[in-house]
C-alpha cells in the first residue's frame, strides 16, 4: 500500500483536472515542494505519479506562462531526482575508498608490529596479509550490489524515471505507423516518401507529450553523472528504450520531432 506521504502525493495530484490555472500551477509547486525536500521521502509509485500529474497540467494549459511554469518544475523534479542518485554514488564511493585506506593502515600497523617482534616470521606474516586482505575486501563490496538489484532508492527512482520518459516517447504518432525500427534500413524509396508525402494531421496533445518526452530525456544527459553514464542498468535502459524510442523519432513525419531525436 501506500505511505502516508503517498497518500498526500495522491490527494494533491487531484487538482490536476481542476479548469482553474492557478490551481494546478499551485498544485505542481507543492508537488515539487515535497519532492525536493530532503525530509521527505517521495519514491517510485508516488514520484511517478507526481511527474505524471506536473506533466499533464503542461499539455493541458492554455497560457504560455502556465505550460512554462509546467516544463520548469518538471525539470527541477528531474534535476532532483537524479542530483540525488549522484550524490550518493559519490558518497558511497569515498567511503569505499576511506574502508580501503583504513583497512591497508590497519594491516600496516598490525604487520610492522610484527615485524618489531620477528623479523622473519613478521616478514612471512606481510607478504601473507598484504596478497590476501584486498582480495576480501574487493568480493565483499559487489555482493551487496547484486543482492539489492540497484545501489540505493534512489537509483531505483532515476531509473523508473527515465524508462517512463523513454517509453512515452516512444507512442506512436498518426502517419508515423509505418515506420519500423527492425526496417529502417531496407527500403530508401519508402523512406524518402515518407519524407515528402503531406504530413497527417495529429493530436496536438500527443505531438506536445512526445516533444516534452524528448525534452526531459535531454534533460537528463545534461544533469546525469557516472552514477548513470556508468551503470550498467541504466546502459541497459539506454539500450533497450531509448535507442528504439530515437530510431522511431528521426523517421518522424513532425519536423520537430526528428529534429529532438538527432540531437
């Protein structure tokens, strides 16, 4: 079930079907409000749906400085979501460093006062201790890992997110159902008619979610770090979402849409 903060999240994404514009401008800075404060624990289920809500007043809103003010909070929730997930990534790993430092220092000590006692035992003893210490120490730390799946909640966030960006970009748009990634490739003559035929008329909504989509995923390269340049779920999200999600976008009939999938 739900915690007691997704339960509030819940009831504050209500006002996303309000017709009023200062409502659900009210309504996305809550949310962000709550999603940024670092005493509140705004995860998975419950940070989707905030997205989703702050995401749906954007396509719904009538004035410029209300859809403006829409695309902003989402970014910021974005830079949150994955600022976070950085940030960890880099504690955990200068505490790994400083148990690393730590445990050669002890083994150090401990084999130089050896050495004070026996200086051929205490020799032994060294070159025993110093070839097997790093060893544990090195199978200890991605254990932890593979049983957890990811490193933290919030890498679990920043990947929930960024799957749910890739794949909304990824709907289809009308005119754009021919297109088939496994068959990009085999016919230049479809592919240039596709081109040059007269664009389809297509939801505006749809067209606006696909632009936004692509947009925070640009988004996310700008703000994203090691944690996820080099993780290997989120390379695999790469791969499995976003490189299919950009081969459908570049054949795109809507200009700006290709024009988003090639940057």
């Amino acid at each position: 079930g739900l915690s007691f903060l997704g339960y509030v999240v819940e009831s504050i994404t209500r006002a996303s079907d309000s017709p009023s514009e200062a409502v659900q401008t009210g309504m996305a800075k809550a949310l962000l409000a709550i999603m940024t404060c670092s005493k509140c624990g705004v995860h998975e289920a419950a940070m989707l749906q905030a997205v989703r809500s702050t995401f749906h007043v954007y396509l719904v809103g009538k004035s410029p400085a209300g859809k403006d003010i829409a695309k902003r909070t989402l970014v910021d929730m974005l830079k949150c979501v994955f600022n976070r997930m950085e940030a960890y990534d880099l504690m955990y790993r200068d505490e790994e460093q400083n148990a690393a430092k730590q445990g050669i220092d002890a083994i150090n000590s401990q084999s130089q006062s050896r050495n004070e006692d026996d200086e051929t035992v205490g020799t032994a003893t060294t070159a025993a201790t110093n070839g097997s210490a790093p060893s544990a120490s090195a199978d200890k730390a991605p254990s932890s890992d593979d049983t957890t799946g990811f490193a933290s909640q919030y890498h679990t966030d920043s990947y929930l997110l960024f799957r749910a960006l890739c794949k909304l970009s990824s709907k289809t748009l009308p005119g754009d159902e021919n297109v088939n990634v496994t068959t990009l490739g085999a016919s230049s003559t479809a592919m240039a008619a596709s081109f040059f035929s007269t664009t389809p008329a297509v939801d505006p909504l749809a067209l606006s979610s696909k632009i936004l989509s692509l947009d925070l995923i640009l988004s996310v390269f700008d703000h994203c770090g090691d944690a996820f340049r080099n993780g290997e779920k989120f390379i695999y999200a790469v791969q499995s979402y976003l490189c299919v999600s950009l081969l459908k976008n570049c054949m795109s009939n809507q200009t700006s849409v290709a024009h988003l999938s090639l940057k």
